[in-house]
C-alpha cells in the first residue's frame, strides 16, 4: 500500500494500475496519447514547430501552450516510469524533512516527506530514475529509499518548508525554561544577534528577519488561549507560519515594546511606537501597534521598507489609457485629484508615486499624513500630531500659508478638512487627497456628505481615481486553462464585451511552486477605474445625479470599472478569475 500522502497511478485516472504496464518504458508522446491526454495532431505539430531536443522539454511546451495540464504531464511520467505521485494536500513528516541538508536536497531536487512502517524513507523526487542520487541519499539517511514523483516546484517548496520558524521555536522551547524575557535588549541590528542571546530574543529577531525575507508587509503576534499564533501578510493576504507556547507570550510582547520604546508595564491600554532597523543590509521602519485582548495583547508590526517604494506609476499595473488620463489631471496647475478605496488598496503608494512624478525644484510640495509612512526627498511632509492640536484640517490651514504649489492631504476624513481642500482647489492649488469610497463615482456623494455644496465639488475635482490591489499569477507556475465565456460575461454587464467571442476562453489560475512559496501568485498590482470630470459629468454633479447615473455617463465617456479593468487582467494571464473575485467582488 502507498504510504501516507502517496498515491499509486496506473494507465488512467478512473482506472489506475490497469495500463501502467504496458505503457512502462515507452516514448513520452506514446503515453500521452494512450492516455488520450494530447491529440496525436497536436503533438506533431508541437515537434515540427519547436523540435524539442527531447521528451522533458516536449512535455514542457505542451503545458505552455495550453494543450496540456501540469498534473496530466507528472501522471504520463509516473506512468511511463512505474513511479508514484506526491500528493502535497498531506503535509510532510516533520521528523523527516531534517534528514536532508538543504545543499543536497537542491542538488538532487529530492526531500524526504514520509516513512513506510519498515522505515524505508519516502523521498520526492524530481528524477525518480537518477540512480546517482538514491545511492547518494541511501548512504547519507542510512535508510532504504523509495523514490515518488513530484514536480521541481512541489520539491523547491518542500525545501523551502523545512527551514520554516517552527524549527526555532522548537529550539527555544527546549533550550529554555524560562517564562518570561530578561529586561534587558538593544535596539541593534537584529541580524547580527548571536546564538547565544536570551531566547526570547532569538525568536523575535528570527521571525522579524523571516517576514522580511518573506516580503510580508504586516506581522501579527495574536495571543490565544494556549498559544501565540504568528501570522505574516504576504502580497495582502495573511497566513499562518508558527505558534509560540502561551508561556513565552508575555516575552515577545515585551521583546517587542523594548525594541519600539513603549511602556512594558502597561498592558491594559492600546500603544503605538516605531523603530528603525537593518536587516541583512535594509534599512527598514517598523511601525509597531498594540491592542489588549482577552488572552492578552496583539502586537501588529508593519514593515516598512524604502526600498520597495514604487516610484514610477508604470509599474503599478495601469494601463496605458487609464495612465494617460491620470495624468493629464494631476499635471494641471490645480484642481483637486481624489484616489478612493479601502484601507490596504494601495491609496498611498499611488499618490507618493504621483508625488515623485510632480517633484522637482520650482515646485512647494507639502504633505499633511497620518503616519508619514516614507521620507520623499525635496518633500515636506507634516506629521499628524492630534494631542499638539496638529489635526489634518489645522495642517492644511498652516500649509495653505506656506505658499505650496501642491499639497497631499492623507485622508479626508472630515467637513473641515473637506472643505478646506476644495477651497484650495479652487484658489490656484493641486491638490491630492485619498478618501475611502467603494468606487470612483462614490467619492463626490461622500464629498456631499461631508457638506460640501455639490457644484464646488463639479468645479474643484478634476479626476477620482478608485483601486484594488490583486495578487500577480506567479509566472514561473501558473497554468493556462479554458472557461465559459459566460463566466466572464456574469462578471460584468453584457453589453461591455465583445459579442463575438468563442464559447471558451483560455485564462490563467495558480498552480504554486518554490518562487512563490507555494501561493501560486508573486506581488501585487492595482485593477483601477478612473473617472475624469467632463462638462457632462460636471452638469450631473451640479443636478444631484446619483452614484449610478454619474458611473454610467462616464462608461459611455470611455471609463472602465474596477471589474472590468480585472477581467482585461484576468486575460491577459496576469490575474486569476478567484483573485478577481476576492479582490474587487
């Protein structure tokens, strides 16, 4: 019987072990057809056209045209091989994955994930039949070695798995006895502590460090009932990477307030701190905040990192026309440029990027923000400070004296502030602001909301730009498949897609492979809908259209939606249609 996590494959899925003989030891292309994988055509065109210097890479091509799935090509393999197939739905024996060193895992693309009750080692393999290596792994286990099947990138993922933060923490649970955090710590590299410091500090220098080799922008430390559970968000999405025993709890939590200079003594009430450190040769900012919770308190630790400060707007995922009209309102010598969303939807990276755009000497540029998250050279930037009485709407009344040729206002979040930043919109001055709507056209009712009479909102905003953040399709593994063109056509009115279209379309969805850890998607880019304020649109405003009417006027100007702005992201592969969904709706 297969072991745990291991499936035996024979000649087809419905009927396994019925083929497998037969079809051992044959031709690649052999295979696929028996298996009525690949049209006998397709596979003679394929060799015509790109004449593969062997079976691998004819197998490779099939998969990136489309006329193959990934899953189907490890199963023609394990079939002509006689191998099984890896199933990664099980996770891995722990106890095994330390039986290899990294070195040797990555040079035989092989990781030990199970063993059999006779204790034979069940090893992943990228080349079951590379007899070099299963002697060499032989030797090195002192163990009998069973090779099965698995894909390069579900190896390079289980190497990268073993190395995971619960191997530290196991280390400091076992090497310490101690339930709470010495007084004593530096605000030093945390790259450069030593083995030998106290464990409590290991453990939080090796988990910030990790969050940041991982990319993570935010990490959570939440207390629950008999753990702490660590949680990184990566590319926007938050996911589990280790648990720290209820013990150890009150010792991170300080670990953490001494690092960001916040009072240890106080755990009843919610704090906020910074601290600035280089990891790895990164100068980074981490804005700490903690909130009391009936286990105990939740630390958020958001990473910030200059270096990933996107300066040039054409990296953001816009496209061209939607570019140009952004643009061509924040390039006007005044006017009021509005960019909505939810929180995390990227509102800021969007106007810092507009900022460096806008920078230059014959320009004042002064921001009001609430944190200043990046220093922007040739910049002022004014930090919120509500207890010094320095709210947005009196920094603004103090920037308005300043003489500024442009001003950022971090978020309108009141009349006041509402008001002022369309006066100075009015009076000669650009200004950008962000706001939190659903969509473009929903910022001129919350304006209206706010007090703002409605035809100083049709002469002051020139342009309202609404985003989402989708996770990018990992290109290394993503996987080309067909859907209903009606799938997309639920997704957004039926009149704004071509009628001519094919009854199936090819798109693109996740796969997961070492690159990405596994996710199927590496990074992020906005899906945008931007609204420019036309003399239409402006009449609309001034008459109290609503929400729906002054959207659809500027779909018949040109505007595409959030959706719809996805869906030309969706096929182009650049995003899945389940990335779409979770991040527009």
């Amino acid at each position: 019987m297969p072991a745990r996590g291991l499936r035996r494959l024979g000649a087809a899925p419905p009927s396994p072990g019925a083929a497998a003989p037969s079809l051992r030891g044959e031709p690649l292309p052999n295979v696929l057809v028996r298996l009525g994988f690949v049209d006998p055509v397709v596979i003679r065109s394929v060799i015509e056209t790109h004449r593969p210097p062997d079976g691998t890479r004819l197998g490779q091509l099939l998969v990136e045209h489309g006329h193959l799935t990934r899953e189907q090509l490890t199963h023609a393999t394990a079939v002509r091989t006689g191998t099984e197939v890896y199933d990664p739905s099980v996770p891995p024996d722990p106890a095994v994955l330390e039986l290899v060193d990294e070195r040797t895992a990555r040079r035989y693309e092989a990781m030990p994930v199970l063993q059999d009750p006779d204790g034979t080692l069940v090893v992943a393999m990228a080349d079951p039949a590379n007899v070099f290596a299963l002697d060499d792994l032989r030797i090195l286990t002192r163990r009998n070695i069973r090779p099965v099947l698995a894909r390069p990138e579900q190896v390079h993922h289980l190497i990268a798995q073993a190395a995971r933060l619960d191997r530290v923490v196991a280390e400091v649970v076992d090497g310490s006895d101690m339930p709470e955090m010495p007084g004593e710590a530096t605000l030093e590299d945390i790259a450069a502590e030593s083995a030998d410091d106290a464990p409590v500090v290991r453990l939080v220098n090796s988990i910030i460090a990790r969050g940041v080799e991982d990319g993570a922008s935010d990490i959570h430390f939440e207390p629950q009932a008999k753990e702490m559970v660590v949680r990184f968000r990566v590319d926007g999405v938050l996911r589990t990477v280790t648990t720290v025993p209820q013990r150890f709890a009150n010792g991170v939590a300080s670990r953490i307030k001494i690092m960001s200079d916040l009072d240890i003594a106080e755990r009843r009430a919610p704090q906020d701190g910074r601290v600035g450190l280089n990891v790895a040769g990164r100068n980074l900012d981490l804005r700490v905040a903690t909130l009391p919770t009936v286990y105990g308190e939740k630390i958020v630790i958001r990473i910030l990192d200059r270096r990933n400060v996107v300066m040039d707007l054409r990296d953001l995922g816009f496209a061209p026309d939607v570019l140009a009209n952004f643009e061509e309102c924040y390039r006007r010598p005044h006017g009021a440029v509005l960019v909505t969303g939810p929180t995390g939807s990227g509102k800021s990276t969007t106007l810092y990027g507009t900022l460096h755009q806008l920078n230059s000497a014959d320009k004042n540029i002064i921001t009001v923000e609430d944190p200043v998250e990046y220093r922007l050279q040739g910049v002022n930037q004014v930090q919120v400070n509500p207890k010094a009485g320095l709210s947005f709407a009196a920094g603004l009344r103090s920037i308005l004296r300043c003489d500024p040729d442009v001003v950022m206002i971090g978020e309108v979040r009141d009349r006041e502030t509402a008001k002022i930043a369309v006066e100075s919109a009015l009076t000669g001055h650009l200004v950008l602001a962000t706001l939190h709507t659903n969509d473009a056209a929903g910022a001129l009712s919350r304006l209206s909301e706010m007090g703002v009479e409605s035809f100083l909102s049709a002469s002051a905003v020139t342009g309202i730009l609404a985003q989402r953040l989708a996770r990018r399709l990992c290109v290394h593994c993503r996987e080309p498949h067909m859907v209903p063109t009606q799938v997309l056509r639920d997704m957004v009115d039926a009149d704004r897609l071509p009628e001519a279209l094919p009854d199936r379309m090819q798109v693109y969805r996740p796969v997961g492979c070492e690159r990405c850890s596994g996710s199927g998607y590496k990074g992020r880019m906005g899906v945008y809908e931007m609204l420019v304020v036309s003399e239409a649109i402006a009449t609309l405003i001034v008459e109290g259209a609503s929400t729906d009417e002054i959207t659809k006027q500027a779909q018949r100007e040109g505007m595409r939606t959030l959706r719809e702005d996805g869906l030309m992201k969706v096929m182009r592969g650049e995003t899945s249609i389940e990335e779409l969904a979770r991040a527009v709706g």
